[in-house]
C-alpha cells in the first residue's frame, strides 16, 4: 500500500492512477504530526480495495503530495554508512564508531518543497537516503525481530552543512529533511536491502547505489538505534548516504529516486542565506581573558 498526505493534510492510498481519500478512517483532531502517524499508532493495516472504493478519488495526478510524516517523533540519522561514502570524508570512521544521531523535527518539508541555505559561505551538501518508518513500540529489539517494526519505507534527502558545528546543528535546519512522497508499506517493499537509490541534480545524475552496501542493514540499525532509545509508531530513520554527496545551489532542483518507493522532487533557494560569521552568538559570545 502507498499512503501519504496531500492537499493539506488529507490522508490518501494509492490505487492504480487513482488516490482514495480515506481520511474517515483516522479518528483524529488536526495536529502537527498529521493523520497518518496517527493511522500508524492505531495499527492501519492493508485497506482492501472494496473498503478504498467507498472512499472520495482523486486522479493521481491532480494530487499535491505533501511530507506524509510532518513531525515525527524523532528523526535518527545514520552517518557514514556506505564505505564508499566514507571514503569520500575527511574521516574513517563509519556508523559502527559514530552510532546514530538526531534531526530536529520541524526540519521536514514534503514534495515539491524548497530547502533553504542558510550560509552563503558554508557549502551545504545533498545526501540521500532510504528513509525507515517505524510502526510499533519497541525497546532493545532483537536483530531478528528489527523488520517486525517496521511500517514503511520512503525517500529521505538529509541536508547538511559542512561546517565545525555539531552534527544535530548541521542538519537540523528548517527545510533540511524533505520527506516523501508517500509510504509505501513493508509488505510491499520487500526485502529492503535490496533497493536502488539514485539522485539528480539539475537532471545530472550525482549519487547511484543500492542499499546492498549498507554497512548497518535496516535491522541492525532498528537494533541498534533501540539499545539507545525506546523507538515509536512514525519515527523515521535515516539510513545514510552512499557516495557522490555534493552542494547544492540556489535554483537547483534535487530528485531522490528509490526502486518499489517512489521519487521525492525539491527545490533549492540561497534568499535567507546569510554569511556564516554573521550567525547570531559569535559577537556577544564571552570571550576568554
Ligand atoms: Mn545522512
């Protein structure tokens, strides 16, 4: 099943070239997490088609898809999880060493959106990724059990500037994790290390990979990540980078393409990019005698 929001937070499943409005099915006031990680935590399974049918249909291409997780509990992110990414870093070092990290929530945006830079003067880099939706509770997982909570996979792009600053500042800007365009659910999927990544930039092709080279498998990130942190419904994860990571510039359009997922569009703007020295802190900061 392919579910995700659109034209301003309705809940919709893909059926063919048709999207069944199904918003009915989630019992739920507005808020910022939005209806389908509701739908998650409530255990929305497969919809069959008959139950689709009696719901409103969009043509699929009237649709404006929109990030289907707005504000996820917690996005995690995964460094250096390609070896042939890390090769291409000034440090050796791989998930194994650094462990996982966290993005800030309301660094999300959904398709068709525009990450903002916020340094003229750092470079700011694309990096994508498939991303993991979390669909059930869980603590210290077993490797075994992992794909168990797992409700869905979809494409992730985790901007990030490089610059001194700790990795939660560098990639937790607003418009620095665009999300999209929708979950395609577990079943689905299939086995998820066996899928084809590939990035443009401006229609030229920069990252090609399959998530055969991960150094930590989606299971072993869910075990890992869960040793750490108590995992909950709509928690998306990172799964890192391959190589070709590059910068990004003002007018360019960035697509993420994963086989059996999707294609997630974003575009890019330097209007509220300001030098780096110019960041507030610097110049009041305490000085050292
Ligand atoms: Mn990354």
């Amino acid at each position: 099943m392919r579910i995700g929001l659109f034209d301003g937070g309705r809940l919709g499943v893909v059926h063919d070239d048709v999207v069944h409005d199904v918003s009915a099915l989630v019992d739920a006031p507005p808020s910022p997490e939005g209806p389908l990680a509701q739908a998650i935590r409530d255990g929305l399974g497969d919809i069959p088609l008959h139950v689709l049918e009696r719901h409103p249909r969009v043509p699929l291409q009237d649709v404006r898809w929109e990030a289907p997780l707005p504000r996820p509990g917690k996005i995690i992110g995964a460094p250096a999880n390609y070896f042939e990414h890390v090769d291409e870093m000034p440090d050796s070092s791989t998930v194994v060493e650094w462990g996982v990290f966290l993005k800030a929530s309301t660094s999300v945006i959904g398709p068709g959106g525009t990450i903002r830079l916020p340094y003229r003067d750092r470079r700011t880099d694309h990096e994508g990724e498939l991303a993991v939706v979390i669909g059930k509770t869980g603590r210290d997982i077993a490797l075994d059990d992992a794909l168990d909570h797992v409700y869905g996979y979809t494409c992730v792009l985790d901007i990030t500037v490089r610059s001194t600053e700790d990795r939660s500042t560098r990639k937790s800007f607003d418009t620095f994790t665009p999300l999209g365009p929708w979950v395609v659910t577990a079943d689905e999927v299939g086995d998820p290390g066996d899928l084809e990544l590939r990035l443009t930039v401006n229609d030229e092709e920069r990252q090609h990979s399959s998530t055969s080279k991960l150094i930590y498998g989606i299971p072993e990130l869910i075990a890992y990540a869960s040793s750490v942190m108590t995992l909950e419904p709509g928690d998306v994860i990172a799964t890192g980078t391959p190589s070709g990571v590059g910068p990004i510039a003002d007018g360019d359009v960035v697509v993420v393409e994963i086989d059996r997922v999707g294609s997630l569009r974003v575009s890019v703007s330097d209007v509220a990019a300001i030098p780096h020295a110019d960041r507030p802190g610097p110049r009041t900061a305490l000085r050292r005698e």
